[in-house]
C-alpha cells in the first residue's frame, strides 16, 4: 500500500482547504491522473464528484470529512495516513445506469451511483407505471416520485423518503416511492440488483415528469430505464475500526 502513488483533491470550504495545506505539507502527493488512490477532502458531495470521475479509471477514493456532511467518509486526520491506508477496508460498488427518453422522442443515458429518481415538476401529481422485469408491477402510481437506490445511497434521499437501509454487500436495490397518494399503503419493494426496472409517465402532458441520476438531471421525461452496471466498478477505502458495512448497521439503530 505504501507504493500507491496518492492524488489530494478538497472542496472549496475552508476547513477543507486548511487540511489540503496540513497534507501537502507532510506527505508527496501526484496529480490526479497519476494516482492509485485520491484523498478527498470535504463531504459527501465531493466522494459522489471524485467517484464519477474516477469510474472508468480503477482509481480508489479515500475521503476525510471536512464538510458538512460525510456519510461516505472516514474521520478527519493528518497522523499516519500511510498506515491508514494500508489498513483500510476496500469496497466495490457498482453504479446504476439510467436510460430516459422525453416527449420529443429524445434519448438520455447517466450514471448513478446513489439512487436515480423520477419526479413530479409541476403542482400536479405525478402518475407512473412500473415494470420489473418486463412485468407491470404497479399500473399506476400517483405520487411525489419513486426513486431507485443503490444500497451505498440507502441512506441519502432514499433515506429521506422512508425507505430501507441496506448493508454495503447486499445484492438488493430499493424501490422507493416519493410521498404515494395512491396507493397509500405502498412502501417500496426490495429488488434483486439484477433488475431492470422501468418507469412510464403516464398523462405525462398534464403531469410533467423529472428524471434525475444523482446530479444529471432531465426534463419531460416519458419513460426511463434502470439497471445495474456490472461492467463498471467504483473502489472506495473506509478506516479498519469504522467501514462501511459498519456505519450502516449502526445507523438503523438511531433515533
């Protein structure tokens, strides 16, 4: 671990910037396209940036909290950063890949790597169909939105939306609904992470609709596609003494 040729990169916040300098100062460090690894400074926002860029390149992402929030990263310190990271664990994940296509008849293809989403963009209520497999599932829900979400995104907006947390390991997807007003009682189903799901907007003249894959977002949406990408793999690095699988554990027995 100790040959692993480092890259830094932080946010603009100053605690951020102050710990990018502390950093610099203590250890070598290349540029980002040169590095095995890449130490992210700041908070969720920027793992999900460094994690997008990093996709086709094998590169691993070790985060250090120096935002405002930092579910995807490890404790702020300068001390012993080499041991660290030989003693980190390694996790593999792999992104969900979202095709929509929009009133016009136009295609769109993004990543995701939390959770894609589809959601209302008017007052009106949203109206959606779901098929699992080629198979409807639900003819038809009114609704906020739904979202499906990887088990790393389990505790973002999939979170917020009173769906499940699931273990970094587990071979499940969420499907979620946003605010459901028919039918009421729906809470989401738990998928294989082998499933194609698709959404068609129904009404969608009446009842615009927004897709959106983590931060690449789409208007007028009439139907998307979501699947897991297997040929795509994200590595990131969590401290020995607080992995991943760990935080989310811990975080179903919060109140």
């Amino acid at each position: 671990m100790t040959e692993k040729k480092l890259a830094l990169l932080s946010s603009e916040q100053a605690d951020a910037k102050q710990a990018h300098a502390e950093l610099t100062a203590r250890y070598k460090f290349v540029p980002i396209e040169e590095a095995d690894i890449i130490i992210a400074l700041g908070g969720d926002g920027l793992m999900l940036q460094c994690l997008h860029q990093s996709m086709d390149k094998q590169q691993a992402i070790f985060g250090m909290n120096c935002g405002s929030t930092g579910f995807l990263m490890n404790t702020y310190s300068a001390d012993d950063l080499p041991a660290r990271l030989a003693q980190a664990h390694w996790n593999e994940l792999h992104p969900l890949k979202m095709t929509a296509k929009n009133a016009q008849g136009e295609t769109y293809e993004a990543l995701a790597i939390n959770e894609v989403s589809l959601t209302r963009s008017t007052h009106q209520a949203a109206k959606l169909r779901i098929h699992i497999d080629g198979r409807v599932r639900m003819p038809e829900l009114i609704c906020d939105g739904a979202l499906v979400a990887t088990p790393a995104g389990s505790t973002a907006y999939n979170l917020s939306a009173h769906g499940p947390i699931m273990p970094i390991g587990a071979r499940l997807l969420a499907l979620t609904p946003i605010s459901a007003f028919r039918p009421r009682r729906w809470r989401g189903a738990l998928l294989p992470d082998s499933a194609k799901i698709r959404f068609e907007a129904l009404e969608a003249d009446k009842r615009p609709v927004s897709a959106v894959a983590d931060h690449f977002a789409f208007e007028h949406i009439v139907q998307a596609s979501v699947e897991q990408d297997n040929a795509r793999t994200l590595l990131m690095l969590f401290d020995a003494d607080h992995a991943l699988d760990e935080r989310i554990l811990r975080e179903q027995f919060l109140f």
